[in-house]
C-alpha cells in the first residue's frame, strides 16, 4: 500500500506522520517532512504509534448493560432514552461530554446536535481541562479566541519564555525548535517553573517561581516595561485599559514570587530589551484558580509594548490537546457557538438558528465541566453522553466523579476499548474507529488545520463519532440536518459556516474551503486559518481587535494565592503533569512496550527535607490524602520541586494501577471566569505506607492483581507488575500461583522466611513464562532483564556476566538503557550529548532524553573524580 499522509494524534503540535500497512497487517509510522509543523521529527510517542494498533482492547461491538448487541437496538435505545429525558425534564437534564482526541467533523455534529437541535449548551470538553483559561484570557483582550502567534516565530525569536510549559517533555518537537534557533542564531531561553524540568536543561535563565505566582512576576514586568520606556505608545492608542492595568500592576498587584530579586531584575532587563520575544504558556499557566488572570498578565506585557502579531514576537499559547483548536473552533465549550460566535450575542444565535435550521439555540451558557458532573451528582443531569474521555479518572475529586457517573440514570460512552474507569460505569457502550482508522481534520496550536486520514480499516463494527452523533439525532427527529455520509460534507458546512462568522468580523473564517470537492478534501495539504477573502496572515499587529470598538484591552490583574490553604493537617501542595512517555490516561501509549519502559509506575517528586519530615526513604510507598482523596505512589527523592511541593503525573488509572489516580486527590477548585480546574496547587499531607513486603513480577499473559498496591506495564514479552502489601501472605507459592493463574506450572523456588525473602519461577518446559520476587524492602532486581522473560536462570535477579544489561530504558525512540550510556562514557571516553548520540543515536530524535543523558554524563565525571 501507498504511503498516506495523517497527523499526530497526542499533542497539540500537529505533527505530520506518513502511515505504510505493513506486510502483518501493522503499519510504520515515520515523520512528514513536508509538514510545517514537524518538518519530518516525530516525539518518542509519534514514533512508537506503530506499536499502539491493532484489535487487543478493542471494543469490536456495541454493549447494553454489559451485553452484546447490535447498532440498531443501541442507537433506538440511546435516542429513546434521551428523547424521553428532554420531554420530562428539559433540554438541560442531559448533557454531552466531549474531547480534544475527537476530529473536528465529530466535534461540529456534537455541538449542532446539542445546541441546535437538544436545546441545551450543556455541552463541554476535557479541554476546559487544558486550555480554557487561555480561551478565556484571549477574549478579555481580543475580543474572540485567537492565538496571534505561528511556530515560524519560535524560529526567528531572540528571546523564548517559557511559562508553566516542560515544552522538553510535553512539546518536545517545539522544543527542539527553539533549541535549534538557540544554536542557529544565540536565542536565549528563559524557564519559569517552580519546577527544574527537562527543559531547563536547554535554559539561560530558570526562575523557580513560588505556586501560582505568575501574576505577580508578570505585573512586575509590566512596570519594569514602563520604567524602562518600552511601552509603544503608538500601539497604545489602540488599547483601552492600559492605565488601569498599569495601577493595579503597581499598587500591590505584584505579591510574592519567591524569587530572589537580583533573578526578576535579570529577567525583566533581558524582556524589556529584547524586542523579538515570544512568551510561550501552557498548562502550569491554565491550570489555575487564577488562570485567566496569569494569561491576561502575559497578554498585558506583550500588547503594552505592541510585541504581538509580528515575526518571532507574541505570547503563544500550546495547546495539551492533538484538537483542543478544533473543538474551540466549532463551539466545543459550554459557554461558545461554533466558529467563535458568541452564545450570549443575540444576533449570532439567530443566524446560527437559521443556518442550521435549527429548533432552538440556548441563550446562555451550559455547565463547565466540574460544574457539568456536580450536576449529574446532584441528579440534574439525567442522561449523559460521553466521547472519548475518561472523567471518572481526569477530573478533578475523581472518585466523586465516578460515582456520580455510576449514580448517572442514563450513560452512554463512545470509545474504542471497554477497559477504562469511565466505560465500565456506562450504561451503554458504543464502539468507536480509533485513529488510523478514521477520516477528518484537526488544528493545531499555530491554527494549521491538517487532515487525519484513514489506513486502516475499523475493526468489529466499530464506527466514527460523527456517525455515532448523527444516527441517534436522526433517529429523534431531527433527520434531514444530520444527513451526513461523510466528513467532507460536515467539513463543508463547518466552513461555509464560518463564512457567516467572518461576515460578523469573526477571526475564525475558512469560507474559501466551503465548495471543496471530496477529491480536494482528501488532499488538502495542512493549512493555516483563516482562509478567506476577507482577511488573511497575522492577527493584531495593526492593534485591531474584535472587541466591538475595534481596539485591543489590557485587563488590570492582581495576585491572589491559590484559593486552599495548607495547614496541619495538609501542610503540602500538589502539583500534577505529564511526563515524556505517556500520554492522557494511557489507553493508547499504555499498549507500548517501548513507550512504558521509561516510566512504568505512578511515582511522586518530594524534596529531600519534606522526605526527612515525613520519614520517606527513596524508592519506598508513600501514602498522600487530601481532603477528596487517597493515592499511594513510589517515592522520587529529588531537589528539582520546591520544599513543601510534590509532583505527580496524571497517567495512571484502575486499569492500570489503582491507587496511583492521582486527581482523586485534585480539590475542584475552578478559575471564576474560565471554570478551568486549580491542577498545581491542591493540598495533601504524605507519609510512608508501612509496607510489610515488597513485590516485582513478570508474566507473558495477563495477570489479574490482588494487592493493597500495584501497577501494571506492558512489556514486549508480555508484562511487568510491581506489588506491595501490608500484610504478608501465609504462602508464597499459593500465593504466586493465583496471580499468575498458573495452578500445575513448574515452579523453582527460593525462599527465606526469616528475611522475608522469596523468589519464585514458573516454567513451561524451558520456557520462563512468569516469575516473582519479594523482599521486605523495594525489590532490588534487574527490571529491564527480566521483562525480557530471559531463558536463564532468573532466580538471582541479576543478569548473566557475558550478557549485557541495557538497564532501564532512557531513550525510547530508539530503545537505549541507561547501563548502554553509562558503558558507552566509560569505554569510549564520551564527554558530551552530542558525542553519545553519535555513539548510541540517543538523544538524536525528538530530544526529550537528552537532559537525562547529560545528567548520566555529570554522574560519571564526579564518580571518576572521587576515584
């Protein structure tokens, strides 16, 4: 077969990749070149996509009431059942809960169906999880939800900041970007996380401010602009606000950074004199009970000194999402209309109203995502659909969230696998194409609208989302307005759309995509929005906006302190993210080998004196509670958080380790205008979790756990288990042989009751097919070995002498160990990144790994000095 083009279906980014079937049926999956995005690099996950397709997990047919069924009788049930809700209870007792991992076809058919033909605008997206704060600031100060800012800036900036944003871990496509202008042209790059991450490996400047106080760091900025005569004074004539911006900046708007002075004057003087700057923000900005606030703080600096619209200057939003643009773009949130009209303009709900055709439009907004399952919690919501999400994991105060989904009269879940916290609590499951499998557009963080494209054809009878939608719309009614055969056609009216938008002065406008012939559909190449006659290219260099007035807005901002309080009982913040190799909660990357090797358990950061305090020795258990919540993690003793911070990741769930869900712990906290969650900066208290014994497995079939903890990882052998418990079992044997299901296996045995040592392997002839090892302390095993499931004798743990242990993977794009870096310095005399990727190829792809491998390199130069 040919090779296709598609996109990247994890970040924002937008990544091209050419997709290739290969002889078994699998596919390849390599970067694009051409696309403008990547320019051929792919991340450790695009790279390992190849591994994370295929039938095993998949939902293959519909399900009612965790029985089999056909199409028919799912989609009669569904629309029956929301009909019947809407005619007794109201538009708004149902509800529709969406994601940036749908393409924006399906996106447009959910929010039609919901707000044209339902009548409720009770629908949301987990991106009021990720970037609504952002959504919310652009249109204080633009007037509509518009990112000024192109990747091709990140090139020609001389000066990158990064705000709340491991664009090393998160973006890292973007973040070799950047470090290429750093080499080409001398862009310096500042950090500002409470975090030392991966990315300030790369760093001029890290300014490790204190938890949420970027407000007060960027009000000082915004005075030091004015002091040191930065301001443009001609753009200034276009905005409105900037007075009172200013005062409130001045007048006790700045609060505690935590940063020592002499850093915030060094940062201020490189900002003010440095006139291409591009100030790059994520989620450490929007995850916040003030996250609108910090993302207007950002917008202020910018618009005051006219840097924004203009080459390699700009504050730049990157987006978590493969879609959160095209979910923003068609109205995917609760309180916005498609193509960035506005719910609450009268004169844009009529022509929306009769472009669609459409029986109603609410007139104000729909529930925010907390709000949204409160509302199921408190019986308001009585049916409910939810599409390719996982909320009973995500949101924050997740255990109330899924049993508020259980408690649910009616769910309904669109996905491609039935094992996720949320489909096991549906009440209907319907089963979905998964990428690769499916047809449609995304955009990206720059608005460059690219095309996924189908390779592979849907298992079972799974279908698109869109396709979901418009049957069970149909089959309520509202028939010939979801008359859709393909996504063409939704594309289409999706952009004629937009036309009538563009009419109202509306940024997003593709209307000059709005007659594309399938065959032109198919092959449109990825393009930046808008596409129209009307305007094109850059948005607010000339300090137009679209306010009403026409002028730009600075919104006077103050710093307020996360809204919980520490005390005795919770003396600790939280901090939550993402790391290098995983992705949401893992249905896709979880299913890689390659990918859960570098990271295959939950684990939480604590600073060196929180570990004293609390008595936390490394690698050991530790419990955290918060006032919603318990999670227990491995423990990582580091300095790069802050004492009286801990960070843990987002990944895992109760398929894959169930005391590791971590937003279980999450307050609702929510920003008063973009109701985005407060994800870095929850409260909770640690302590050890009192293990009485240790446990490492490895199996080649599936293992049904039973422990007080564990967490679960493919391997490429099959799996790999770490358990711990409270209280030791009367029989290890027993024990083993029920977790693995091997009840008559051949067993070899070591045992030392008195040490509470064991060590058990199962055998099938000469074939390892699982084995155990428990100690009273972390299980000091060679992990990576085992998970090979290795013919020798494995009762040592260890390795054989003439057989090289790779050791833990560190660069997953092309499997290399950190024990093959290490010997690789040793043997060969390697003195820097650059010369271990020339040795190994670490290092050399996406670049994520490559502050590991640095540090790997200091370790080695003090290790020979001692010597």
């Amino acid at each position: 077969m040919s090779t296709v083009r598609s996109t990247c279906p994890y970040c924002g980014v937008g990544c091209g990749v050419l997709l290739a079937r290969d002889s078994a049926g699998g596919l390849t999956v390599t970067g694009d070149p051409d696309h403008p995005a990547n320019r051929g690099r792919l991340c450790s996950k695009g790279s390992a996509l190849g591994q994370t397709v295929g039938r095993e997990g998949r939902l293959l047919v519909p399900r009612m009431g965790g029985r089999d069924t056909d199409w028919d009788s799912a989609l009669d049930h569904v629309a029956d059942r929301f009909a019947r809700t809407v005619e007794r209870h109201g538009p708004d007792s149902v509800a529709f809960y969406a994601s940036g991992q749908m393409l924006t076809e399906d996106y447009y058919v959910a929010n039609k169906f919901m707000k044209g033909f339902v009548g409720t605008a009770n629908i949301d997206t987990n991106s009021r999880l990720c970037m609504a704060s952002t959504v919310a600031g652009h249109k204080r100060a633009f007037g509509t939800d518009t990112v000024p800012g192109t990747y091709d800036d990140l090139d020609q900036a001389d000066l990158v900041v990064l705000v709340g944003s491991n664009l090393a871990w998160c973006h890292p496509i973007l973040h070799q970007r950047v470090l290429a202008a750093k080499a080409a042209r001398g862009t310096k790059i500042v950090v500002i996380d409470p975090r030392r991450t991966a990315t300030c490996d790369g760093a001029d400047l890290h300014l490790p401010l204190a938890l949420g106080s970027d407000v007060a760091l960027f009000n000082r900025l915004l005075v030091a602009i004015h002091q040191g005569d930065a301001l443009d004074r001609g753009y200034i004539a276009h905005v409105d606000g900037f007075d009172a911006a200013l005062l409130a900046a001045r007048s006790g708007g700045t609060g505690p950074t935590g940063l020592a002075p002499e850093l915030i004057t060094e940062f201020c003087r490189l900002w003010v004199r440095t006139e291409r700057v591009v100030t790059v923000f994520s989620q450490g900005v929007n995850q916040s009970s003030a996250g609108t606030d910090k993302v207007n703080a950002i917008l202020n600096c910018h618009i005051a000194t006219g840097r924004i619209g203009k080459p390699g200057m700009g504050p730049f939003s990157v987006t978590g999402q493969p879609n959160a643009m095209g979910g923003r773009e068609v109205g995917g949130l609760a309180n916005t209309l498609a193509c960035h009209l506005d719910l609450e303009n009268a004169a844009h709900r009529s022509a929306l109203r009769e472009f669609w055709d459409a029986p109603r439009i609410p007139d104000a907004p729909g529930l925010k995502a907390v709000d949204m399952f409160r509302a199921v919690a408190k019986g308001r919501i009585k049916a409910l659909w939810i599409m390719h999400t996982n909320p009973a994991v995500t949101l924050p105060e997740a255990d109330a969230v899924r049993d508020a989904i259980a408690a649910c009269d009616f769910t309904v879940v669109s996905d491609i696998t039935a094992a996720t916290d949320t489909a096991r609590l549906a009440d209907v499951l319907l089963p979905a194409s998964a990428w690769a499998e499916k047809d449609g557009t995304v955009t990206n963080s720059d608005r460059t609208i690219s095309r996924q494209r189908a390779v592979l054809a849907a298992p079972g009878d799974a279908r698109p989302d869109w396709w979901h939608i418009a049957q069970v719309a149909r089959r309520m009614g509202f028939g010939r307005a979801f008359d859709y055969d393909t996504p063409a056609e939704i594309f289409r009216e999706h952009a004629a759309l937009s036309g009538i938008a563009g009419s109202f002065g509306r940024d997003f406008d593709i209307s000059a995509l709005s007659d594309l012939s399938d065959t032109a559909y198919a092959a449109l190449p990825p393009t930046r929005w808008p596409v129209a006659a009307r305007r094109g290219g850059r948005f607010f260099a000339d300090g137009l906006s679209f306010h009403e007035n026409g002028r730009m807005r600075m919104v006077p901002v103050t710093w307020h302190a996360p809204v919980a309080d520490t005390g005795r009982r919770f003396p600790l913040r939280l901090n939550t993210g993402r790391v290098r190799d995983h992705w949401h909660t893992m249905t896709r990357t979880g299913t890689s080998p390659r990918l859960s090797a570098h990271m295959a358990e939950p684990f939480v950061e604590i600073h060196p004196k929180d570990a004293t305090a609390f008595g936390i020795a490394p690698d050991t258990l530790v419990e955290l509670t918060s006032p919603s919540g318990r999670s227990v993690l491995r423990a990582t003793i580091t300095d790069a958080g802050q004492p009286g911070t801990l960070f843990a990741p987002i990944h895992w769930t109760a398929e894959t380790a169930p005391t590791g869900r971590i937003d279980a712990l999450v307050a609702a906290m929510t920003d008063p205008v973009s109701g985005q969650p407060e994800s870095k900066a929850s409260v909770c208290a640690a302590r050890p979790f009192g293990a009485a014994w240790y446990g490492f497995a490895v199996s080649s079939r599936p293992v049904t756990p039973v422990a007080d903890y564990w967490a679960l990882a493919r391997t490429d052998a099959g799996w790999r288990l770490e358990l711990a418990g409270r209280e030791i079992p009367e029989d290890w044997e027993s024990t083993a042989r029920a977790l693995f299901d091997l009840p008559r296996a051949e067993i070899q045995m070591l045992s030392d009751p008195g040490r509470g040592v064991a060590r058990l392997a199962f055998r099938d002839g000469a074939r390892l097919v699982a084995a155990l090892f428990v100690s009273p302390q972390p299980v000091a095993v060679m992990r990576d070995y085992l998970s090979e499931l290795p013919q020798e004798d494995v009762l040592t743990g260890r390795a054989p002498a003439d057989r090289p242990d790779p050791g833990p993977i560190l660069c997953s794009c092309f499997g290399v160990g950190v024990n093959t870096i290490l010997s690789a310095i040793e043997s060969d005399g390697l003195m820097s990144v650059d010369a271990v990727g020339a040795a190994l190829s670490a290092g050399t792809n996406c670049g994520s790994c490559r502050s590991e491998i640095a540090a790997l390199l200091v370790g080695a130069r003090v290790a020979e000095a001692a010597e």
